[in-house]
C-alpha cells in the first residue's frame, strides 16, 4: 500500500500545487518540495527497513500489494518492489528534489501548472518502476509522457513546439507497439491456461513459440530502446533535451531514459529470455555503435545542452552492451550506470541551466574563461565532465569498468570497441571543458558565481557521486537478488 | 607501521580537500603551509616506516586494508594498500622530492592570482600517484593511475587563459588516455584468465596458468607496455610530453620528471612476472626504450626552450629505463629512476629559477653568462647536468647508467644492437648537456637578471644537488667496490638479473662508457665554446637545415599524428555535426507533410469535383470488372 500512497502524495500535491497558485506562489513551490521530500524520506525508510543480506532469492520482492481494478479484463493494481525498483525509486525522488529546487526561479509562467506537471511526470516515473500488471504499466507510461510533453512545449526554450512534438511521436510510436505486443501476449497467456490476466507474474510462464517470442519482444523491445535510446532510434533526445526546461533535462536524462533500461530488464529479458539471447550479439553491437556514435556526435556539437544530450546516448550505449552481455558482473555495472548517469548527466544538465541563466546563451562558442570569474562552478563542472569521462573515485567509473569487463568474459572484439569509447569521452569531456570554463575569457560582463541554493544542489550531487565511487557496496548489495534473477534465468 | 601506511597518502589528500574547499578564503602563508606541510609530514613518515621497513624487513611486505571497495559475486576488490621494497623506493622518491618542490614552489609560485589551486593539485597528484605505488590491486593501481592523469591534465593547463596552454593539457590527457584504455583491457584479459586483480595473486598465479611465451601472456604484456608507454611518454605516444612544459616548472620537476611519467617504469617493473613470461614483449620493451631514447636524444640536441630540452632529455632518460626492463636489468632500471629523479628534478627547478629569474625567458640564446651572476644556480645545474651526461664517479648519473649500458648487452635479454643505441644515447646525452649547460651559463649575457631566487627556493636546489652527486653511491659496479645496497634492497621484489656468459668484460663496457661521456663533453666544448664557426656554417647549409627542422619538430610525429587521427576525426565529426539520422526522420516527416498537401487537394469542398471523383471510381472498379 505505501507504494500506492507514495505515488498518490505526488498526483494530489500536483493537484494542489495547480490551485494553490493562484493565491500564493511559494506556498505552490514548498507543497511541490514538501510532496517530493516526504517520498523520498518514505523510500529512505524503506530501503534501511530492508538489510540487504536478508536478499537470498527466495523472496525478492519486499513489498507487494495487489488489488482488483478490472477483474472482468483481469487487470489488477499491482505494485511491487524488489531492489531494482527501490534503487530507481530512490534515484527518482532525489532527482525530483533537485528537480523542484532547481524549477524554483527559473520557471516564472504559469508556476501551477507547472509543478502540477512536474510532480504527475515523477509520478507516472515512479509507477513505471513499480507496476507489475502490464495494463497498469503501460497506464504509467503514458502518464509519464504526457506531462512531460508539456514541460517540453510550454516552458522550453526557442524551438520547444517542435522538440515536443518530437518526443511524442517517437515515444508514442514505440509506445504503441509495446501495447500491441502486451495484448499479444494477454491472448496467447489467455488461450493457454483459460485465465486472461495481464500480471506480470502470471504472464512469465508464457509458453511462447520462438517466432511468436520474436515478434512480441520485438514490440516491447522497440518501445524501450528508443526510450533508452539506441541508435539509430535516438533522434527525438537532442531536441528534447536542448529545449526542456532544467528540470525537463534533468529529469529526462535522469530518469525518463532508465525507464527503457528499467523495461529490458524488468520485462524483456524475464519474458523472453530465450529470444533476448538470440539477439544479445546484435544488441550489445548497437550498444556498441551507441557508444561511439553519441561520443562524436557530442564532440561535434555547439549547443552545450546537446552535447550533454549526445553524451548520454553514448553512455545509455553502456547500458545496452552490459545488458545483453547476461553476466552478473555486467548487470551490475548496468545498475550502477542507471544510477551514476542520472546524477552526472543530470548534475551537467542543471550547470548548462545555470549557465544559460547567467549567459542567456547556449552555444558554447560564445563561452569561454568562465573559471576566473566563476570558480566554484568550474570547480563543480571539471568534477563533473571528469565523472562523465569514467575517471575513477567517482560513480560513473564503477558503472562502465563492471560493465566493461562483465561484457569481455563473454564478447572480446565489441568489448574492445567499447572501451575505445573511453577515449572518445575524453575527446567531448575536455572539449567541453575547454570551450565554457578554460581559455581566453569571452564574456566581459561580471558573471556571478554559484548561490547558496545552487551550492546545495551541486553539493549534493557531488557527494553522491563521490560515495558511489567509493563505496559503491549498498548498491551492488540492494539489486543482487534482482540481478541473479535476470542473469540466471 | 602497517596502520600507519594509508597515512602517507591520506595527509596531502587532507591538504587537497582543505585547498580546494576552502583555499580561496586563507592567506597566502596558511596555504604555503598547508600544501608544502602535508607533503613534508608524509615525507618524514615514509623515512620512519622506511627505516623500520630497512632494519626489520617483513617477509613480503607491510599491508594494510581499508575497506571493501567493489564485491560482486565473482569479483572482488578492496582498498588495499601494500608497501614492499620496490614501492618503498617509489614512496621516497615521491614524498621526499615532492616535498622539496612543494617547498621551492611556495616562493616560486609566491604571485600567482591561484595559489591556492596550484596546491591543491599538486597534493591532489602527490596522493594518486603514492595511491598508484601503494595499490595491492590493479584497480586500485588504475584509480591512481587516472588520478595522476587528471591531475597532470589540471597542472599543465594551470595558466588556462592562454589557449596553446589548455591544448597542451588536453594532447597530454588525450594521448595518455590512449595507453590507458589499452592497459584497461589488459585488465580485463588478466581477469578472464585468472579472475582477480589482485597483484600478489595475478604474479603467484601466471607462471602456473600460462605458458611461457604463449599468445595470451604476449598480449597482456603488450597491453600493459602500451599503458606504459603512454604514461612514460614513449614512442610512438611522446609526442604529449614537450607540450607539457606549458605548466609552471614545478610541476614538470615533480609530474613530468620525478614522478608521474615513471608510472610506467613501476607498472611494467611491478608485473615483471607477467613479462618475464613472454621473452617476445620483453624484446619490443627494449626496443621501445632504445628506438624512444635514441629519437628523443636527437631531438633534444636542437631544441631551443630550455624546458623542451629537458622534456626531451626526460623522455630519452626514461627510454633507458625501458631498454633496462626489456633486457630484464630490473633493478638497474629502478636504479636508473632513483637517480634520475633527484638529477632531473633539480633541472628543471634550476631552470625554472633561471626562467623566473629573466622575466619568463625560455629561449636559451637569449640566455647566457649566468655563471657569476646566479652562483647558487650554476652550481646547482651543473651537478644536475654533469649527473644527467654521467660524468664518471663524481655523479649519480654515471653509476645507474653505467649499469644499463653493461647490461643492455650482457643480460640475458641484451643484446649489442642495444648497447651501440644506448652507447650513442650516452653520447648525445653528454653533448646536449654540454650544450645547455654552455649557452644559458657562459658567454655573454643577453637578458637582465630581475630578482634572483630567494632562500626557500635554493635550498631545494642545494638538497637535489647533493643528493645528484651522492646517490649513486649506494650501488657501485660490481668490479670496482662491494656495495650493492640498492639491488639488494629492490632484488626482495624484482629478480636479479641474469647475465649471459659469455661477453666482453665488465672494466671494458666501463671504459667505454666513459669514453664516450668524455666525447661527448668535448663535443659540446668544442663546437659551442671553443670555436662555434662550425655551427655558423652548418646554420647556412640547406641540408643541415633540414635535418635540425626534422630533429627540432621530434621527428615528425605531431604531423604524422595530425595526419592520420586528429584531422581525420576532426573532419568526420564535423561532416556529420547535424546528425545523418535524424535526417532519415526529417525525410518522414516532410514525406508525409507532401502526401499530406497532394491529398488535400482533392478536399476543396467543390461539389463538382467529388461527384467527378466518384464517377471516375464507379467506371474504374467497372472496367476492372470487364477485363478480369
């Protein structure tokens, strides 16, 4: 039930957040913080309520609450939680904090409605994560998209009608297929054993034919790789992502995007684990080509919120390698990398916010020398361009070392591809780096340095990275039940 | 003394967090204090737990273990530290030179605007690189190893508004990232064979596990030379180090000098097991050393920055160590670090006092005459340089390599071509110092000498110039005295080296040596000193010209690299900028937009139109009728 509740406290405080703006904004402001603080304090509780050594295998889920909804369709309210789910929970909430205090001036239209659709996107987030009937899924992951879409469209920047409507289609489109495959597979479950339902734990003794598994993951497949995104389905993500609000980027690159990872694993793997092997080579080749492919398209770029953009297609190539290379090693880094990348790509995320704040500008040809009038920052950006370089001693390292050679046990040749990615992240990293805070000072106005209320956000996601660089334990501990499942299987 | 080991990197660790935390806030002196006193408190501690280290040797070696870093279910690695013989050699040179530059740097660095960040890096790479030597794994040997990386990267671009200074940063980090990602996967090779990276355990385990010789061993070895040889700036991945000298001159004394650009030297030393076991990667490792001592010999002996020339004399010197490790000398090639640390450091602090001295000039013809004006400074050079050209028995230079000379024929992996190489390196050694030494020091003088150095810089100097005379003595030839402390103490860890039975013996190699050194001083004197009409002729010769353009640009390889990777890259990164792909997706969106105009021609609201159009279809679907 707490998981019910955790989601109703965000889709009530976005519905409060709505009408209490019209008579006084900062109390809109401390009801959306105050919604997003008491989850993530919620799932805190949860995750030290569950000592990680008590994860044997046996019962991976800690929680389960299942209720009727439909019962003539046999869809249930069904939500669960494993350690996959109460990590990306925990990465939700906190993201989703920094969400809202990094929304707190930037956005100045129509502030109701916006934390009403900043609070609704988390909560269609968190269900994604937590649903395990797959009608109820797919009813999050609309409600995800939706507000989202108007994040993007209304407070955006410049060319925001256009990247929205992109991010619909390309979501919808894959969404729809995903729809159809979970109908496929309702009928085939329904025809075999005489009960239709859609829970997820029902539907894993599908017993499907091998050309019918192809096809039905085929459509679940689809819709998470150009979530995740994969190569070539990754176009609706630079636009998306340059033209969002801060929060819009953050959340879009910390969250939305581990939604497809959160799907391969959760659904795809579990449900077809005789197709997804067939395909592993293939996809650890796109992950591959992801890799490389995003880390020159990031070096190429002028826009620093599109760099970013593309430098998270190349990490999200990580995701996809370690995925389908189906070791224990490799999954793990996958989790860490969920984790690591939602906090380094979001940490980049809000800094090009707050340079686009101070500089009104986002191409990085006009930036430049910003360390001397902006220390801190620079400070805070070097830590962060180092983390999206895998430098060791921060997060982002564990993630793509474990990956990296959980995935060479089983794939030398694209391994060794992979790792040149190395390389080419410090290619974008330090160009990055270079053209905003190094070089000859570009901008004669005095830019002012980070505020307190920046210091705390970037304090937070810089102690959070280093911890996970160095004691990285808790988590690896937290989806080992999880990850022994999907490996095993 | 074992709890008391993670203290040596914990103290300038300590000094990096208080610096970059808070350093913009203290006073100038604090953070003198602070920067210059972790490093000086973790030097006294290395002398303490060396001492004890040295009188009660421990069986394998001092351990301490931190916490558990990273346990998976088939992988597991904590934060271990270890300190043996040869990482005790490391930790010294580390601590204790990195102490005298931290202590010359607070005068020398006294006016800069970023004290404060200078400090802070630099203890940042006193800890990652002690981190390197002390890691028991090779995990945590890599977080050192990429820590030094950063670090170097962040000092040489320390003055970062000056462009040519950040792109200097970034060749240096780019090109060492290259051997980095090569060494990362011989990582994981060393894992999927033997599943740990744990040190201990990978040298125990390998001579049971692989075959001597075989293909895997081979490229494991090769994987880690080629990590080597991006950190120790190696051919063909040198090119980086000339650029470095963009940093103030402290930190190419301790970084690109001393310390960091030795990794290799310890890494390949460390794995000795691994390389003992392919004789194929143990050769290129000594042709790597030769080839890469004898080009950068060349391209020292025209140069014209006095910090290039010694980046490049710092790049031969190091091939040296590597043609010592391939030829399986280990002991002479940590011997050879030993002293080249102290010898070289001092260079390039003496150089820097000289720049600072002369209103930041590095072109040494505009040098000069320094002799009687800077004392303190020509003596201590000229113990530099007299213990970098290996004047016999008076300079450390000479015992260390002396012993690379004679081993690099006579070991059991020698062989003479080395020897003639590394006889030649000796040469050109002993020429280009001479050279240095007589333009920037005799002569005339050609720039004002603003404020000569102070106390806190000298003194440093006077320390390293000692210690480049003296070091040497702890390891004489073997046919000349009985002292063999160094390779008895580093012989705990590293094999002794075999040496082939037959062979010249060992007073003719010396001979030689010295002969050659003699040379190659009298070269340098007589066409620098005694009579430069030589030089003034070849100056005029078009070919002669060409040669020392070739020579001055290193050989060529920035071109050929720009040639082959950077314009390339450049090139197709920039082609694609606007993303070939989302083209494809434009192309259905605009597709569907015409089908959409085309269409809707048709919807014009017209009477007359549709009932045409629905007449058309009546006498279409008929006359399909008709013909089927």
């Amino acid at each position: 039930m707490i998981l019910g509740i955790m989601i109703s406290i965000l889709l009530v405080g976005g519905l409060l957040c709505w009408l209490t703006a019209k008579w006084n904004i900062q109390l809109t402001k401390w009801i959306a913080l105050l919604a997003v603080l008491i989850d993530f304090a919620l799932i805190s509780n949860i995750w030290s309520q569950h000592p990680t050594t008590t994860s044997t295998g046996s019962n991976a889920w800690f929680i389960n609450f299942q209720a009727n909804w439909i019962p003539s369709f046999g869809i249930t309210f069904h939500l669960a939680l494993d350690g996959l789910s109460t990590i990306l929970l925990l990465l939700t909430f906190f993201l989703g904090i920094l969400a809202v205090l990094c929304s707190w001036n930037e956005i100045k239209e129509r502030i109701g409605f916006y934390y009403f659709n900043l609070l609704w996107t988390l909560a269609g987030i968190s269900g994604v994560f937590v649903a395990l009937d797959l009608f109820l899924f797919y009813f999050f992951w609309e409600v995800m998209l939706i507000p989202m879409f108007f994040l993007i469209g209304i407070w955006g920047d410049s060319n925001r009608r256009y990247a929205a409507y992109k991010f619909f289609i390309f979501t919808q489109a894959g969404g729809l297929l995903m729809l159809i495959a979970i109908l496929a597979l309702y009928f085939i479950h329904g025809a075999q054993t005489g009960t239709y339902s859609y829970d997820y734990l029902s539907l894993l003794n599908t017993k499907l034919t091998p050309s019918a598994a192809g096809w039905i993951m085929s459509g679940f497949l689809i819709a998470f790789v150009i979530k995740l995104p994969m190569v070539p389905f990754h176009n609706w993500l630079p636009d998306a992502h340059s033209e969002a609000p801060t929060a819009g980027s953050l959340i879009l690159a910390g969250l939305l995007l581990k939604t497809g990872a959160y799907g391969i694993i959760r659904f795809v793997l579990p449900l077809f684990p005789d197709a997804s092997a067939g395909i592993a080579w293939w996809a650890i080749l796109f992950g591959v080509i992801g890799i490389v492919y995003g880390a020159m398209m990031a070096f190429s770029q002028t826009d620093i919120k599109r760099l970013i953009a593309y430098t998270s297609v190349s990490h999200m190539g990580f995701v996809l390698v370690g995925i389908f290379a189906f070791t224990e090693m490799a999954m793990q880094g996958v989790v860490m990398q969920i984790i690591t990348h939602g906090i380094s790509t979001g940490a980049l995320f809000v800094m090009a916010g707050m340079l686009k704040e101070r500089l009104h500008t986002r191409d990085i040809g006009r930036m430049g020398g910003l360390w001397t009038s902006m220390p801190r920052m620079g400070g805070v950006a070097l830590l962060f361009t180092m983390a999206s370089l895998g430098l060791p001693v921060l997060g982002n390292f564990i993630a793509e070392f474990l990956i990296l050679m959980g995935t060479f046990l089983v794939n030398v040749p694209l391994t060794v591809i992979a790792t040149l990615g190395l390389v080419f992240s410090a290619l974008y990293s330090l160009r990055l780096m270079q053209k905003v805070f190094l070089g000859p000072v570009a901008v004669q106005q005095a830019v002012r340095d980070l505020s307190v209320r920046e210091i705390v956000i970037m304090s937070v996601l810089t102690i959070s990275i280093v911890l996970l660089g160095l004691y990285p334990q808790p988590v690896i501990d937290m989806a080992k039940t999880m990850v022994n499942d999907v490996v095993r299987r | 003394m074992n709890n008391l080991i993670a203290f040596i990197p914990a103290l300038p660790l300590i000094g990096f967090l208080i610096l970059s935390l808070a350093g913009r806030r203290l006073p100038k002196q604090l953070i003198a204090w602070i920067g210059a006193g972790t490093v000086s408190l973790a030097a006294i501690l290395t002398i303490i737990i060396g001492i004890q280290f040295l009188q009660n040797p421990p069986d394998n070696a001092y351990t301490q273990t931190l916490w558990q870093w990273i346990k998976t279910e088939n992988f597991s690695c904590a934060i271990n530290f270890r300190m043996d013989a040869l990482s005790l050699v490391f930790v010294f040179i580390i601590t204790f030179v990195g102490a005298l530059i931290h202590i010359y740097s607070t005068a020398f660095m006294h006016d800069d605007r970023d004290y404060a960040r200078f400090f802070a890096s630099m203890n940042l790479f006193v800890c990652s690189m002690l981190i390197l030597v002390l890691a028991d794994n090779l995990l945590l040997m890599y977080l050192g190893w990429e820590g030094v990386g950063l670090c170097s990267y962040l000092l040489i671009g320390f003055w970062y508004e000056t462009l040519a200074n950040v792109q200097a940063a970034n060749k240096a980090f780019y090109i060492t990232r290259i051997g980095d990602t090569a060494m990362a996967i011989g990582l994981f090779l060393l894992f999927k064979e033997l599943g740990t990276l744990n040190i201990p355990d990978i040298l125990n385990n390998s001579t049971t596990h692989f075959t001597q010789g075989s293909a895997r061993i081979t490229t494991i070895a090769l994987l880690l030379l080629a990590g080597g040889m991006g950190k120790s700036a190696q051919l063909p991945l040198q090119t980086w180090l000339p650029d470095a000298m963009a940093g103030p001159s402290p930190v190419s004394a301790l970084i690109h000098a001393a310390t960091m650009v030795t990794a290799g030297v310890y890494l390949i030393a460390r794995m000795h097991t691994i390389f003992e076991l392919s004789p194929l990667a143990m050769s290129i490792t000594a042709v790597v050393g030769a080839v890469t001592l004898f080009v950068a010999g060349t391209s020292a002996m025209v140069q014209t920055d006095i910090k290039r020339i010694l980046a490049y004399s710092t790049i031969s010197q190091i091939g040296y160590m590597f043609l010592a490790l391939g030829v399986g000398a280990w002991s002479a090639a940590i011997f050879h670090f030993f002293t080249h640390a102290f010898f070289k450091a001092l260079l390039f602090l003496a150089a820097g006092a000289v720049i600072e001295s002369l209103h930041h000039e590095h072109n040494i013809f505009r040098m000069g005459g320094l002799k009687n004006r800077m004392p303190v400074v020509f003596w201590t050079f000229l113990a530099g340089s007299a213990a970098l050209a290996a004047l016999p028995f008076i300079t450390a230079g000479f015992f260390s390599k002396d012993q690379i000379l004679f081993y690099s024929w006579t070991a059991d992996n020698g062989h003479p071509i080395l020897w003639v190489v590394a006889l030649l390196g000796a040469y050109i050694t002993a020429f280009y110092t001479t050279r240095l030494m007589i333009i920037v020091f005799w002569g005339e003088m050609k720039t004002p000498i603003g404020h000569p150095p102070g106390r806190v810089m000298t003194v440093p100097l006077i320390i390293l110039a000692v210690l480049s005379v003296i070091a040497g003595f702890v390891e004489w030839p073997h046919n000349m005295m009985h002292v063999t402390l160094f390779s008895d103490l580093v012989q705990k860890v590293l094999p002794a080296t075999i040496v082939q039975e037959t062979g010249p013996s060992e007073i003719i190699f010396e001979l030689i040596a010295i002969a050659t050194t003699l040379l190659g001083i009298y070269t340098g004197y007589s066409l620098y000193y005694r009579d430069t009409r030589l030089i003034e002729q070849w100056r005029q010769m078009p070919e002669m010209r060409d040669v020392r353009n070739f020579l001055y640009k290193g050989w060529g390889f920035d071109w050929l690299n720009n040639l082959i990777f950077v314009r390339p890259f450049v090139y197709l990164t920039s082609i694609n900028k606007s993303d070939f792909f989302d083209q494809l997706y434009k192309g259905i969106a605009s597709g569907s937009r015409k089908l959409n105009e085309s269409f809707s021609v048709s919807q014009n609201g017209s009477l007359r139109w549709y009932v045409a159009g629905v007449l058309i279809g009546i006498l279409f679907i008929l006359t399909l009728q008709l013909m089927l």
